[in-house]
C-alpha cells in the first residue's frame, strides 16, 4: 500500500506547490512590475490619502454629487465582502416594489422620465462603479442647481469623463461615478 501512497502524496505535495504557491506568485510578479495600479485593486488617491477603487462603486446621497445605481450588498451599499446580486427574478413582487419607488424617488428629484434603467436596478455584483452616459446625464441639472453651477459646464464634465467601450467593440459606453464626482469636486473648488 505504501508503493501506491507515496508517489500520490508526492504528486499532491507537488501540484500544491506549484499550483498553489509557485504559479500565484509568478503572477502576482508579473502583474506588479506590467501594471502595479491595476494590481494592487485601481486605488484612487486624492491629496495622499485613498478615496477608493475604480472598480468598486461608493455610496453618494447629496444633490451635489452624481448618484451611482443601486446596490445588492445587504444593509451596506457597494460592501466589496458582500458582492452578490439580489437575485430576486423578473416576477418577483418585492422588486417591482423596489423599482417602482426608486423610479418615483428619482422623478421626484427631477430626473427626466423615462428613468434610465440602470437608474433602478442593480448589477450583478452589486458593486458596478459605472452607470451609463444617459443615467449621468439625466442628473445633470440637479447636480448643477445643487452647486450652483451652469448645466452646460456639469454637461460638458460628463461627456468629458464618458469611457467608451474596450477595443470600441466590448461593453458598453460608461461614467465611473467616483471618477465623475472627482472631477466635479475639482471643477467647483
């Protein structure tokens, strides 16, 4: 038995550490020294200090700011140890309530109807940092009453921070939030 024990033990000892130890960190070494920022999580730093992740949506309630879709993540908006979709499906009567007061909520508020979709639903992970060029351009006038600031400058603003799609072929057009507020905060100082 000890002739079939080894060489399986050995085997398994060995996949593990190439596998588990070897192979992530080559990786890891390699993903540093190419790209360092995406790396270490696309951190945003503001004066020394980081703010956040280009990667991960932040919670934003006050007029000033552009707001970011709705979050899945439990009590916690945008939790990253929580990502999860909300799983609730197309019939479900708690997201058509959900839905129906977010898109009152947000008419409310002025924003121009129909309330673009990603206005109202989240996305799968709960933690998309992106919403889409016509949710952020609907806020437009908000945002500018609230600062006090010509619509046509948040506008521009908006257009200006608009990623379009990877290789113009993958995804869609997009506004990083935190990114869009960054620049807001900049424009308004």
């Amino acid at each position: 038995m000890l002739n079939h024990l080894r060489p399986a033990l050995t085997l398994v000892i060995a996949m593990t550490a190439l596998t588990g130890l070897a192979y992530p960190l080559a990786i890891n070494g390699i993903a540093q020294a190419v790209m360092p920022a995406k790396a270490n999580g696309s951190l945003i730093e503001r004066d020394g200090q980081i703010i956040g992740s280009a990667l991960i949506g932040q919670t934003f309630t006050s007029d000033r700011y552009f707001w970011p879709r709705p979050s899945a993540t439990g009590p916690d908006a945008y939790n990253a140890a929580a990502s999860s979709g909300s799983n609730l499906g197309t019939t479900s009567v708690k997201l058509k309530d959900r839905v129906t007061a977010d898109v009152e909520r947000l008419a409310a508020t002025g924003i121009a109807q129909p309330v673009p979709a990603d206005a109202v639903t989240t996305s799968g992970s709960g933690l998309d940092p992106h919403i889409s060029p016509v949710f952020a351009e609907a806020q437009v006038m908000r945002v500018a009453q609230a600062r006090g600031l010509q619509p046509a400058a948040v506008a521009t603003l908006v257009e200006q921070t608009i990623e379009k799609p990877d290789f113009g072929i993958i995804g869609q057009a997009r506004v990083n939030v935190l990114e869009l507020n960054l620049a807001l905060d900049a424009m308004n100082r």
